[in-house]
C-alpha cells in the first residue's frame, strides 16, 4: 500500500501530498500531488501497473520540467535541423508566453493542458499558425518520450483546428510593375533581384539566399538546388529575364560567401514588407511569388511533372495548393 502523507511550509501549512509506493522488485516512488486525492490517484494507478508488469519508471519525468525539455530541444535538436532557426524562435516565443504550462513536470502534462493552450493561441493567430506549433511542441515531447518513462504524448489526442488557409493571391495586372518599383526604391540592392527571381524560378526564400555562384550555369541556363525543402536536389531552368538579372549580379561586386543574394533573411524579409507596404499591397506575401511562378507555368502550358521538376513539389495535391489559374486563359483553350 501507499504511503499518504501532507508536506507542510515552514508555517505548518499544507502546500501538497506526497505519495510513496515501496514494493518488492521495484524502486521506491514517490510523488507530490496538490490534492490528498489526486496523490492516492497517483498511487492507484502506479500500483496496478506494477501488479500488471507494465510499470514503467516516470521519476525522470517527474523530475524534468516542460521548459528543460525545450531548452534542451532547442540546444541539441534543433540546430541539426535545416528549420532550426526558425524552430528555436518558435520555441522560444512559447518558453516566453507560456511560463506557467512550461513549469510543468513532463509526467503531470495532459492533453487538457494543450487543449487549452490551442483555445489561447485561436485567439490571437491562425489556425495554420496554431497547428503548427502543436505539431512542434509534440516533437519536443516525442524526443524525449521513451527516455523519459512517458508512455503517451499527451498532445497525440490533442484536435488540431481546422486549417482553409489555401491561398488564391496573383498579381492583377500591373501589381508586378508597381510592386517592382517600390522595390528598385529599397535601401535592401538585393530585393529586386530576389524578387525578379523568385517570379521566374519559383524558388522559395530560403532557396533563394542558400543559392550560391558555383551552383549557376549561365552558359547552360541552368541553377542546381542542391538541398532544399524535401531533402531532394534539383535544376532550375533559367529563363531569359533570370538569366538577365544573374548576368547582371555576376558582373558585380560579389558576396565573399559565394551567395548570388547577398542579404539575410530578416533583411529580405523586412525590406519586402516596407516595398510592399508602400505599394499598398499588404496583401500579398513573398511566398505568394512562387504561387506566381508556379500558375504562370501551368499557363504556358508546362504539364504536370515539368512543373514539378521546377517546384521540387512531391505529389500533385501540394503542387495544386501552389496553383492559380486565371479562369480567362483557360477559356482562351476552349476554342
């Protein structure tokens, strides 16, 4: 049987219940509950499981908070991987925002801790935005599960929200021309250029700043992607306007990294949004230009696996999230 009994401040106040479970052919146990009840809960259930054989040892769990198990994510996990940055400022907003449901020991986390944290996040973000982080966050725990003691994630049960977010955005006509000029006005050189690029290739950001000289071909009309998103490489075919802003980029001062858009990402970043911002086009995203890119494809006529090849996109489904066809140039193949 377990042992029950109250933990006490210096006032003699009772701040929580301790169980102990002592039983042959297992380590002692212990946990500290806030409630009498919620201790014999806890003692009820790692009893049965030792007179089950399925007891699995939580003290390491018990012992290690939600927020060490970030910490350390973000230390060891994250930085392996090619989203790591993006992954730590993720994770580190949450460690921010979050301080109360980080606290947590990794054993007394539960799915209606999650639910909850969800319902807050709806509030202030998208449902992608949410989904997301609960995607991550369940990464974070998956790392450590087994080690850990833990049998379930407790955000495996977990709804995720409902996500509409395909976009329909195009550039209506003469919004490439005004967005451009507001661009050619940045402080960022860089920022027409990528963008020129991004309309032509259907490269992503992050493609486009890991896009390095020795990976161009001008004489070929070619770019190889070495790594990107999917894992996969690929080439680029390059059109005329491509080939003209890399001509151009190649006959002047260089990166000494050897990159052809010698910016960071924050910096396209913010320089895209004040050039779009200025053209009152606050609507439209960077990545909405390879949504650009991939309709204009379709609508040259390329077929399916062509565009594909351009992408990097693995099955049609995604490709189809990426696409756009003006209804007026398809009439125009109705005779």
């Amino acid at each position: 049987m377990a042992t029950i009994t109250a933990r006490k401040n210096k006032d003699g106040e009772i701040i929580g219940w301790q169980a102990k479970i002592r039983r042959l052919g297992f380590p002692v146990q212990s946990a500290t509950k806030d409630s009498k009840k919620a201790a014999e809960d806890w003692a009820k259930v790692i009893e049965s499981e030792m007179i089950r054989g399925v007891y699995v040892d939580r003290s390491k769990a018990e012992r290690t908070t939600f927020r060490e198990t970030v910490e350390t994510y973000i230390r060891d996990v994250a930085t392996t991987h090619k989203g790591g940055r993006d992954e730590g400022l993720r994770l580190t907003r949450f460690l921010r925002d979050e301080s109360k449901l980080a606290a947590h020991s990794l054993a007394t986390l539960s799915t209606r801790l999650f639910e909850e944290y969800r319902d807050r996040r709806l509030k202030s973000v998208t449902a992608g935005t949410v989904k997301r982080e609960l995607g991550l966050l369940h990464t974070v725990i998956e790392s450590v599960r087994k080690s850990h003691g833990m049998i379930e994630n407790p955000i495996s049960d977990v709804r995720r929200p409902t996500v509409r977010d395909a976009r329909d955005t195009r550039l209506q006509p003469g919004e490439e021309e005004k967005l451009l000029q507001h661009c050619r006005d940045a402080r960022n050189p860089w920022l027409t250029p990528a963008v020129i690029l991004a309309l032509e290739t259907a490269l992503r950001r992050s493609e486009l700043l890991a896009l390095r000289w020795d990976c161009v071909d001008l004489d070929r009309l070619h770019a190889h992607i070495p790594d990107s998103k999917t894992g996969k490489g690929r080439h680029i075919p390059l059109s005329p306007r491509a080939y003209e802003v890399l001509w151009q980029l190649g006959t002047e001062a260089r990166p000494t990294d050897g990159a052809v858009i010698g910016t960071t990402a924050e910096g396209l970043k913010q320089a895209f949004e004040r050039a779009r911002s200025r053209a009152k086009m606050e609507h439209f995203n960077f990545h909405d230009l390879r949504h650009e890119a991939t309709s204009r494809l379709f609508e040259r006529g390329w077929n399916i696996m062509e565009v594909a090849s351009v992408t990097g996109h693995q099955d049609l489904q995604m490709l189809k999230r990426y696409t756009n066809l003006r209804a007026s140039d398809l009439a125009k193949k109705m005779g």
